[in-house]
C-alpha cells in the first residue's frame, strides 16, 4: 500500500488473519442484520447490537426482511452465474472446434449480468421501493426509506 508494509503480512501467522478476518466479517455481517430486518433503535456495539437485535426480533419489518433476503438471493445466484460462465468460457476456450455466435454471446451477455450484479440488484430494489412507494398514501411506505438525504460535504 501507501506505506509499503505488505511485507507485514508474511510474518503474521495465518491462524491470527484467519481469525481476524472472521472477527471483521461476524462484525460487518451482524451489523447489517437488522438493517436488513428493519430493526430500529439498535446500538452499535457488537455484543449490544446482536443481544438488541435478537430482542427486537419480533419488530422486524417484513417488507424489509422480504426485500433484503431476495436481494441476497438473487446476489448469490447472479454470482453463481457468473461462475458458471466463466467455467463454460473455459472450456469453450480450450476446444478445437468454435462455438455458434449465439452461444458466444449468450455466454458473453451471462458473464456480463454475474459480473455487474450489485449495480443490477441496488437499480432494482431502488425501483422497487420506488414504485411500491409510490401506490401507499402519504407516510406509509412499505420499506424503510433513509429520509431526506441534504447535498454537499458533510460538515
């Protein structure tokens, strides 16, 4: 990096980034939690926010939990996709005989989708939210919505 101190990592035994690197994803993972179950009045601890979160458990805003965890699956099947196509380019790739123009681009166009898959899944829920907004009366939105949200740097 900025400082050259990658060489920091080589002497660092691997049972200690290994549980460090658990330790960071626990600590994002449950973080997120009730965000994605629409929880509210969380702290930011991480023993206080996972016993809030599991105390609250029955607040949960369905429309959030539903919009979240098919916004997770369609992530892991987006990814999954663009696996799977870059596994078929490769054997396409190394085969003697060429492959139709359809099936070329039909590869190209699925690797492309796995590939993009977050922009793909934040413009879809953003619409979603948007339109289903949209048909609720005033102050009633089925999601959670961040609010005003006021331009510049903050101060």
């Amino acid at each position: 990096g900025l400082f050259f101190l990658g060489f920091v990592v080589w002497v660092i035994s691997t049972p200690i980034l290994c549980g460090f690197t658990t330790a960071a994803a626990l600590t994002i993972g449950f973080g997120q939690l009730p965000k994605l179950l629409g929880i509210k009045g969380v702290r930011r601890q991480f023993w206080q926010s996972l016993y809030d979160t599991f105390a609250k458990i029955k607040s949960t805003r369905w429309p959030d939990a539903v919009l979240g965890l098919v916004c997770l699956i369609l992530l892991f099947a987006l990814r999954y996709l663009q696996k799977w196509t870059e596994k078929k380019r490769n054997r396409e790739h190394h085969r003697m005989y060429s492959v139709s123009r359809t099936s070329a681009i039909a590869v190209k166009v699925a690797w492309f989708t796995g590939v993009s898959r977050n922009i793909i899944i934040v413009i879809g829920a953003t619409v979603t939210a948007f339109l289903l907004s949209k048909h609720t009366t005033e102050g009633s939105h089925p999601f959670t919505m961040v609010g005003k949200i006021t331009g510049g740097l903050p101060k």
